[in-house]
C-alpha cells in the first residue's frame, strides 16, 4: 500500500522526527511505501507534492498540533497521536488498511486518548456507587507534607 504522513508536534525537535522515523519503519517492515512530512517550530521537512498526495492510497497524521487536511480530502485519513506514531505505528497502519479495503474515504481518530463522554461515565458511575459526586476530589497526598505547609513550618 501506498501511503503519506505528517507529523508534528509544537517543538518539532525530536518526538516528530522519532515518529516519523518510527513510521517509515514500520512501513518497511510491514511492505508498504511511504514519504512522511515533518513538521514543527522550523517549519516543514521532507514537504508532500501534489503527486504523492494523489499517488497515496492513504494517509497518516501523527500530531500533536493543528495539520491542515484540506489537501487530504477524499482520502482515508487516520489521525493519532505523536505518541501513537512512535509508540504504536502499526495500529495507525492497521486502521488505514481497514479504511482502503472498506472504500472508506473518511477521518478516524486512533489512540489512547479519552474522550469527554469517557469522563462523563465516571461521575455517572460515581453516582451509582452511592458516593456523592459534587464533592470536590481533593488531588495529592497529605496536607501536612504539602509545600505550604513546609513553607509555613520554615518561616514560624
């Protein structure tokens, strides 16, 4: 299979080229083509032409930031993480596949991310539980070892 990617992430220093990296990998190992643009703070490296993106069968977006799809469109897209691409690229690749072989030409997002209707079961299953959800969790451990508390005990 014939793909494209970009990667990006807001420094573009090394997590998008490790992704990138990472995805011309995999694609080797796994038999398929791909030219992976990066982008990041210095602008973009290794650009897609216009032929390549028309060539592609379809595309890849590791990113952390904002990546322009428009001249994606009518392509299977995949969207992920740039952790995704460096942790997990072959699900990226997995979820192409199933989008070419479907004659899908639509967006999906792939990754560990949760979702906000994620977090909203949980206060739901808080309420089942019997336990009340408008209170406040308190987040961290022990007051009495909190910085201002040490604080206070250095300047007394």
């Amino acid at each position: 299979m014939k793909l494209v990617a970009v990667t990006s992430c807001p420094t573009g220093i090394a997590h998008s080229q490790m992704a990138a990296e990472n995805l011309e990998q995999t694609a080797e190992r796994l038999g398929h083509d791909i030219k992976v643009e990066v982008q990041g703070a210095m602008g973009a490296q290794n650009e897609l032409t216009a032929g390549e993106i028309a060539d592609a069968e379809a595309v890849i977006i590791a990113s952390d930031t904002a990546v322009s799809r428009d001249r994606f469109e009518g392509k299977p897209l995949v969207k992920g993480t740039v952790k995704d691409g460096v942790n997990d690229p072959e699900s990226l690749f997995e979820r192409a596949a199933e989008l070419v072989e479907e004659g899908k030409t639509e967006a999906v997002e792939v990754g560990d991310g949760e979702s906000d209707a994620d977090a909203g079961t949980e206060a739901g299953d808080a309420e089942a539980d019997g336990s009340d959800a408008s209170e406040p969790s308190r987040r961290g451990g022990d007051r009495e070892k909190g910085l201002f508390a040490r604080l206070k005990k250095l300047f007394s």
